[in-house]
C-alpha cells in the first residue's frame, strides 16, 4: 500500500505506528480543533478509517521487518567473528570470540549488565531519613 493521498491522514498513520497517542497523531497532522474533547472524537473518527488503520498496520510491519534483519543480521555477523576466533590457538583471538559471543548473547537478551542498588562502601543510594517522634507535653 502506498502512502495515503491524504498527506495529513498520512502524517495521522505515521504518529500512531510510532506509538504516539490518537491526539497527539491528529495534532501533529495539523488538525486543529476546540479542545481535547473535540480532538478526541475527531481522532477516534480518522482512526476508523479503514485506509487509516490499514496504513498503521503496514508502517508497523515494515518498522518490525527491519528490525528483525537488523537484530538477526548482526547476530549472525558475531557469530561468524566467533567462529573464527574459536578456531584459532592463540589468546587475543579467543578474546575476540568470547566478546563476540557475549556481545550476541547481550543483543539477543540472554545476559543482562549488572546493576548498582548501592552507593560507596556499601552505603545506600539516597540518604537515610531519620525521624524522631516527641510526645507532646502534658
């Protein structure tokens, strides 16, 4: 499908596959209404277009699609790096292959980075907050 001939249901479609809010899409098209109620049920109204919602969905296919190369194909780049290094006798080129490694793992999302929950030496974050509780005088 082409882009809508409609360049403002066009701009429409792309604000919504970026994830942007029914209002805010028909806002950066260049609509121009009274208020939030009346922006929201012209939003609603564009969206049920059924020109519209197709539009989206092909946006967002396109944007997964390439995403999926683009994650896959660079898996597979560090994968071959590690190959190769594997195969190799001498230290700096197993380096390379286990960084290549868990370079793929990281991207894939099998190993995470580690993080801090605390400060220096063990200490907290944010500092303590003391409090005192004082019985009124009779």
């Amino acid at each position: 499908m082409p882009a809508l001939d409609n360049p403002k249901h066009e701009r429409f479609a792309q604000e919504l596959a970026k994830g942007v809010s029914a209002r805010e899409a028909y806002k950066t098209a260049g609509y121009e209404t009274k208020s939030d109620a009346a922006t929201d049920a012209a939003a609603s109204r564009l969206l049920s277009d059924v020109k519209v919602q197709a539009r989206v969905a092909q946006i967002q296919e396109r944007a997964a699609i390439r995403t999926e190369i683009t994650v896959a194909s660079i898996t597979e780049r560090l994968l071959a790096i590690a190959t190769k290094g594997e195969a190799s006798t001498e230290a700096p080129l197993l380096s390379v292959a286990r960084a290549s490694l868990m370079d793929a793992a990281k991207l894939n999302g099998l190993v995470t980075d580690k993080q801090e929950h605390t400060g220096a030496n063990g200490h907290p974050l944010l500092p303590a907050l003391n409090v005192s509780f004082v019985r009124p005088a009779s």
